[in-house]
C-alpha cells in the first residue's frame, strides 16, 4: 500500500517530505513483528502512527491497547502492564491479569515511554527478550506473545546518558525509530490542516465554514504551534464556534492565539530558528521583548545590591580594595545597639586583614539610604507585578511565568509591597 493510500484510508492530512518518510516507514515495518520507537513532540500525532502500523500488521485482528506511562503512578504500574497475584500488596483481594497477559497476541503501545520507572523497564526489557514476566507477589513466569510499539516526546538516547532510562532497553524498542515532524517543521500541511479542521467544525455546529484571508493565512503560517496538530485543531475549533464573522483577519486571528504559549515557545527557539527582524517575522516578538524587560528590572536590582555591596567594602576599607564576597543580606543593614552590647563584627569587611569593629556610636554605617534609582526600581517592580496580576486575573502561577520568577518569589512580592489582589 502506497503513502497516499494511507494518508486517505487513516485521514492523514498533509504533503511535507518528513510526514510522507516517517508513513512509508511504517507502512514498510508494519508487517513485522519488530519493536517501533516512535518520536516526537506533543499533539504531532505519534498515537495514530501506532493504530497504522497494527492496521496493517497480521495482527490487526488481534487486541490493540494504548497505555500511557506517565498517567499511571509509580506504585501502580508493575500491577497494570504484568497483573498481580491476591494479597500481593495492601488492596488486592483478588487476582488481576496485566495488560501483558490480556493483549496476548495483539500490540501493545506504550505512550510517553520516557516516564517509565527504572525497576519496570527491567521488567519490560525481558518480555521484549525472551517474551516472560512474573505477576507481582508470584514466582510463576508467564508467556506472552505482544507487540510493543512505544512513543515519546523526550530525548531517550539524553536520559540514557543521565541514568533515567536503561540503554539496553533504548536500544531494544528503537530497532526501528519512526521520528514524526512537529507541526512547524512542515508549515506547508498548516493550511490544509486548518481547512479540514474548519470545514468538519462547520458541519458539526451547523455553522458557515471559516474563511481566512492573506493576512490571516501569514499568521497563521508564521505562528510556531508549541501544541503542534493537537493545538491547530483547538484553534479552528474556538474560532468555528466564537467568531461571529467567519472572514478572518489577521487581527481577529490573533485574539484566539494564547499569549504566554506564545512569548513561551519563542523563548525556547534556539537562536538559528528563531524569527529574524521584518516586518511579518517580529509579529509574535513583542510579547517576549516585554518578558526579557522585566526580567531586566529584576536583575537590574541585583546587581544594585551587588554595587552597595562592593561600595561598603571601599568605606571600610581605609582606601584599599579587595574583590567584593559573599555577605549575608543582614550585612548590607544598618546597624543597632542596646547601651550594654559588645561591639560587632561586621563579616567580610577587613583593615590589613583584621576585621573592622563598629562602635556603638561609630556613624560610619548606621546612616544607610537607597539610591534613588533603587526607589525607583521598587516602584516599577510593583507595578509590573500589579500588571502581571490584572493581566491574568490573580492568576499567580501564570504571573509569576509572565514575570520571569517563581511563584514563591511572587508571593513574598506581594506581601512586601502590600499588594491587593
């Protein structure tokens, strides 16, 4: 069966090189019974690569089951893919038979392979060699004869390297490797993607189809799609059902696009790929200028910390210098004292190596005022954690991303500044 028969037969849309390689390859290794490690981003479709190859296997008549590895907990998964035996652990009043056991014959896919814990890799990698396993709390070993095809959207040959996925194993599912395209890798296929989302939304909601004009079209070409196919479809969905006028602008357009996915997948674009300056490149770059602003401020008032730091040790330094280190936040304070305390040791600060001692009454440090700018920095850091805040209606998780900091850190913001929300 060629490529084009298959694209019709399983509803697969597009023309791009990489799409039409990676359904040869699995039209060609379909009738085998070799392992399938399938690669790509999420939402680029790597399950319906996995329903082709057992479609066109002499096992299609057998059972097919998708099991997802990263929504099944850690303690639970032994008993899910090999079953386990009564009284095996707390909770099993009774036998269970494994996903291994129940598939006997059929194919077996294993999404997000990558999540799998260590212990039942090892598992996993003696049924693909010898086709055995053992129930949890049995000594008995089972016959099985699956299939295995897995898929992940992790870089497995990295985490081999870093001790979080077996080599053996990576190399036992990848006899075969199948690397499927993300969605921007194949902007071609983007318009007639969205056609046939649009036109089979239109149907459903009895609504007149979308029609995007040239403006759109560039927008909606140009946009990186950090969701891949999974979030075109979205996007022609909201627009089908929310757009009152079905022409589409490129303004229009960009009001169903989420911002902060957006300034996201642009920031993680390394530089080669990233859009250079023009006119339609820089379309989506506003967001991510504003982000790297206010990472700027925040930084900015680090490095003011870091320059009263190094001026405190020039005073009390009797004209010498020596290279600013580490000084506890309570060092850069102003000092105070009850009539019977000792006097302090001011850490890090030094005359000809000895430490400097401060009197009770010694002024050189006790009068401590911000720089103006330092004022004013704080001023605009609260006001852009307000912005951040009204933009995403209290939302502190998804200010805290727009900002640049953690959730924590937002937190104590809020509470320094005495912000309401």
């Amino acid at each position: 069966m060629d490529v084009q028969s298959i694209k019709n037969r399983f509803g697969i849309i597009g023309n791009s090189p990489a799409l039409n390689h990676a359904l040869s390859t699995a039209t060609q290794v379909a009738n085998t019974d070799l392992s399938v490690l399938i690669a790509g981003e999420s939402g680029v479709g790597k399950e319906a690569f996995s329903n082709i190859i057992h479609a066109l296997s002499a096992r299609k008549h057998n059972p097919f089951i998708a099991v997802n590895c990263g929504a099944i907990p850690e303690g639970t998964i032994d008993s899910e893919l090999f079953g386990h035996e009564k009284g095996s652990f707390t909770g099993a009043v009774d036998s269970r038979k494994g996903y291994f056991e129940t598939v006997n014959g059929g194919t077996i896919f294993l999404d997000e392979i990558g999540e799998m814990p260590l212990g039942t890799q090892a598992r996993l990698l003696r049924v693909l060699e010898t086709g055995e396993f053992i129930r949890v709390g049995s000594s008995k070993v089972q016959k099985t004869d699956v299939r295995v095809i897995a898929a992940t959207n992790r870089d497995l040959l990295e985490h081999t390297q870093n001790g979080k996925f077996r080599e053996d194993l990576y190399y036992r599912l990848s006899t075969v490797p199948i690397r499927v395209p993300a969605l921007r890798d194949r902007k071609e296929d983007i318009p007639l993607l969205f056609r046939k989302f649009s036109s089979d939304f239109a149907e459903r909601y009895k609504t007149q189809s979308v029609q995007l004009d040239a403006g759109a079209q560039q927008s909606l070409v140009n946009y990186p799609w950090p969701g891949n196919v999974r979030e075109l479809k979205n996007i022609a969905e909201q627009i089908s059902v929310l757009s009152t006028d079905k022409n589409i602008t490129s303004e229009s357009f960009k009001a169903f696009i989420p911002q902060r996915e957006t300034s996201r997948s642009l920031a993680l674009m390394p530089p080669a790929t990233a859009p250079s300056a023009g006119p339609q490149s820089n379309e989506y770059t506003s967001n991510t200028e504003r982000d790297i602003l206010y990472k700027l401020f925040f930084d900015l008032k680090k490095d003011m910390n870091e320059m009263k730091q190094m001026l405190f040790e020039l005073v009390h330094h009797q004209g010498g210098f020596t290279p600013p280190q580490p000084v506890a936040e309570a060092a850069l304070l102003p000092a105070t004292y009850n009539n019977n305390e000792a006097p302090a040791v001011i850490p890090q600060s030094y005359n000809n190596g000895t430490p400097i001692l401060i009197q009770p009454n010694d002024h050189r440090v006790d009068h401590h005022e911000d720089v103006e700018e330092s004022l004013m920095l704080a001023d605009r850091e609260k006001e852009f954690i307000v912005k951040a805040l009204k933009k995403h209606k209290g939302r502190r998780r998804d200010a805290a991303n727009e900002l640049g900091i953690s959730e924590r850190t937002l937190y104590r913001k809020i509470k320094e500044y005495d912000i309401v929300e």
